[in-house]
C-alpha cells in the first residue's frame, strides 16, 4: 500500500511542477509578445516594459489565450500597425517556442 501511495504522491508533485512550469512558460510568452508588439508600435523602452506586464495581466482576465489577443490585436489596431488576428496567433506560437527555449536553458 505504501507503494501505490508514493507513487500517487510523486504523479501529483510532477502534475504541480509541470502545471507551474506552464504558468511560468506562458507568462514569459506574454511578455515576449507584448515585447514584439511593442516593436511594432514602436514604444520607448519605458512604455514596452510597461505593456508587457499589461498584456501578461491581460492573461488573467479568462481562460485561454482570446484575452491577450483581443488586447494585442487591438492595441496594435488603434496604433495603426497593420495586423491580423493570424498575425497575433502566429506571434504567441512562435513566442511560446522561444518561451520555452528560454526557460529550459535557465533550469
């Protein structure tokens, strides 16, 4: 019995680790492509570092990633920088790779 029970508690730990590591992967996304649109909307280095914790926020308004894709889309909209929601899709794709790259080479 003891057995069963480690072996429950080590699958739930690995569960929470690899749940945290999501979060963390996915904030750092957010901040990465909040970084990218700031490029594109051409922000001082004050106003990225402010817009990339606003969109990183803006993942907590839901589940999913619509939040922060109605909010890039449509900053980059009232900016006048020609963009597309397939735009803004790709960037998190591409963006969570990076992410991810980033993160494991620092563990």
């Amino acid at each position: 019995m003891t057995d069963f029970n480690d072996r429950r508690r080590a699958e739930e730990a690995k569960a929470a680790m690899d749940e945290e590591m999501l979060f963390r992967i996915t904030a750092r996304r957010n901040r990465l492509v909040g970084e990218w649109a700031a490029g594109l909307m051409n922000l001082s280095d004050v106003e990225t570092e402010a817009y990339k914790k606003a969109v990183v926020q803006a993942d907590f308004e839901e589940a999913g990633d619509e939040d922060v894709i109605r909010k890039v889309l449509g900053d980059l909209t009232s900016a006048g920088v020609d963009a597309d929601d397939a735009k803004v899709r790709a960037a998190l794709e591409e963006k969570m790779i990076e992410a991810r790259r980033q993160l494991m080479s620092e563990s």
